[in-house]
C-alpha cells in the first residue's frame, strides 16, 4: 500500500477532497468490501482508498493504491 505522502500534491488534495465530501455528505463512489468485512473502499480517479468507520466519527484510512494493483 502507498503512504498519502508519497503522492504528488494534487493527488493529495483530490484524496483529501474526496475523503472530506464524504465525511461531510456521505456522498462519494463508496462500496463495502465483501472480502473484508467492515472495510469500505472510496473510488478517487485511479487511485482506492481503504477505510473503515469508527464511531463516533472517525474514518481510519487503512491504505491507498493504483486500481490495477489494489485488489
């Protein structure tokens, strides 16, 4: 998995949007895991970002990767 600080500043900030939309809204291409129990995986462009909820409102972003390789 990619640390968020191995990316280039604008894959940051699209990461860091898209986190913070969802946070806010609950809107964003979300989908459970089936392989995983509590876990979530959040659609950014190319890139996926595992995470899972805790309450009461904390994400925990548990990892970041390529789509080709995040599976």
């Amino acid at each position: 998995m990619r640390d968020l600080a191995r990316f280039d500043r604008v894959v940051q900030a699209r990461i860091d949007a898209a986190l913070v939309r969802f946070a806010a809204t609950g809107h964003g291409d979300v989908k459970s895991l089936k392989d995983r129990p509590g876990e979530l995986r959040l659609r950014v462009g190319k890139w996926r970002v595992f995470f899972c909820l805790e309450p009461p409102d904390l994400i925990r972003v548990l990892g970041i990767d390529n789509c080709g390789e995040a599976y």
